[in-house]
C-alpha cells in the first residue's frame, strides 16, 4: 500500500478472500454479503451450504470463489451439517476455525427450521446466517415464509400477490434461548462484521438474518441494490438489532423515517398494489416497529 493509501482510513477488513470469478447476478445482495462475512471471519472458516442461490454462485466444482473450505449439503441441512463440521473439529482439538452455516431464506424460514431448531437448541457452538432475499430465487422467485406482504412472485402472481406477513425468523430464534441473535442488512458492512466478529468470540449458536436484495427476483436495476436496502432500514422495514443473552438493543434508530411507500415503488415486485395495501402494509411496519421499541424498553440494557 503507497503512503498515501495509507492516509485513508479503512472501515472494512483489507483482505480479499472472496475472488471475484464467482457466477452471482449484477448486483446480488447475497455476494456482497459472502465477501463481508469472509471479511469478518477470515480464512479459517469452514462454510456449510445447502442448495440455494449460493450453491451455484461458488462455482462449478473444482472451483470454488469463496477462499475457504465448503462443505455442500441438502437443502434442508445447512446446521445438520454444520452440527456435524462443529463436533468434528471438536473431536481434533481444533478450537480456532469457525463454523459458518450460510442459507437462504428458502432453507432457513422453510425447508430448514427443523435442523435449525435442532443445532441452536443444543447450543452448537456455530454462526448461522439466513441471507433473505424472500423468495426462493435460485428455482425460480417462488414464494416462501420470508416473502412479504403485496409481493409478485412466480408462485404468488400479480392478481394473487402475496397475503400476510413474513415470518419473524429473530423472534423464533430468540426464542430458544441462544447466547446471540442479530439482524444485519448488506448496506451497512460495518455493522455486519462487526456482529460477526463479536458472534466469532461467543461460544454457542450464534444467529444473523442478513437482508440481502435480489434484483432479479424483486426486479429492481442492479444499481439500486444498496439504496434499496438503506431504505428498507430508513423505512423500519427492516430494523437493525441484535440480542444478546435476552438483551435487546437497536443498532440503528431512524431520525428522518423513509415512507414505505417509497420503499416499495422502486420495487417491481410491488408495483401492482392498491393504495389501500400501501397503506396497510406501512401500518403493520409501524406496529411491529413499536412493538420493538416496547421490548427494548423492556429487555434493553437500561431496563
């Protein structure tokens, strides 16, 4: 690095271990996400995948975009196995790799929950992270617990969109007790591995809901991908917390709230909604939203 580089102040990890050969979409929210975690952990992580937009974006075998070991599985055992790569490194003595579950919303909110109960009920010492684009994009953009209320997908068309809420992945996690669980959005990094590296120091099942826009599924330009997410936190849409042995903090607290409406304007996935669910979707947003300042204030540090 020139002494002039040098001046700079870096925000993120320098090192580049994600290569830049991988097979993502322009702008995939879920790449960006890889490259930070990586960031976070570094090299001595051991990934487990299940089938999901991550599965191909690595690479066809023998190649491989993410630097670090990966160990693919089925669909629905991202923390089976994951379970399983924890206990082996046990057994050698190894106490200095870390053990990434990395899923999409497909294999965690849905196909997944039963081994992602299982792993952080028994407390195993691992990091799962559920990259949400809300959809089960790599078959195809169909609907999956993760999709929201209003939105076009495959499985959910225009004149039968999408009818209620998603599922709330933190508040089922949270409920089993486990020592860490965080909410992280791809356009904040510096949050995200920040949380990772603290999850990293922790010993038991860490987990982290990652909301990572997918272009092609939410179709939105791939230029947008990153104003698309500030404004899923601007709007409370998506809130960044963590909790951490039951104690509830928000990361980031929202001066100048974003409309939703504006939120999902720039989203073609919504652009078939009336205004009466614009209106109801804003208003299920401010009451989950309240609802997560009155557990702060219940089960925040200050309590």
């Amino acid at each position: 690095m020139s002494a002039e580089n040098k001046k700079i102040r870096l925000t993120l990890p320098e090192e580049e271990i994600m290569s830049p050969g991988h097979l993502a979409c322009q702008g995939c929210g879920a790449s960006m996400a890889m490259r930070y975690a990586l960031k976070a952990l570094g090299r001595k992580t051991i990934l487990s995948v299940p089938a999901c937009c991550w599965a191909v974006i690595d690479g066809a075998f023998p190649y491989s975009a993410v630097g670090v070991p990966l160990q693919q599985s089925a669909f629905e055992a991202a923390a089976a196995t994951a379970s399983g790569i924890t206990n082996a490194l046990k057994s050698l003595g190894k106490d200095d790799v870390t053990t990434l579950a990395w899923a999409g919303d497909g294999g965690t909110f849905d196909i997944g929950m039963q081994a992602l109960s299982g792993a952080v009920e028994r407390n195993e010492n691992m990091i799962y992270v559920v990259y949400d684009n809300e959809a089960y994009m790599n078959t195809g953009i169909q609907r999956s617990s993760s999709t929201p209320h209003g939105a076009w997908t495959t499985t959910t068309p225009v004149n039968h969109y999408r009818k209620g809420q998603k599922k709330n992945i933190m508040e089922i996690m949270v409920a089993h007790h486990i020592p860490y669980c965080a909410t992280a959005n791809i356009a904040y990094p510096e949050d995200f591995i920040k949380k990772l590296q603290k999850a990293k120091e922790i010993k038991g099942a860490k987990f982290i809901h990652m909301y990572a826009p997918c272009p092609t599924g939410w179709k939105h330009g791939p230029d947008m991908t990153v104003k698309i997410a500030k404004m899923a936190t601007s709007s409370n849409v998506f809130p960044i917390y963590e909790v951490e042995d039951g104690v509830y903090t928000i990361n980031k607290k929202v001066k100048n709230v974003t409309p939703v409406a504006d939120y999902l304007k720039v989203q073609g996935r919504f652009r078939h909604l009336p205004e009466e669910e614009v209106v109801y979707i804003q208003s299920m947003v401010d009451k989950n939203y309240d609802r997560l300042l009155k557990l702060e204030a219940a089960f925040g540090a200050e309590a």
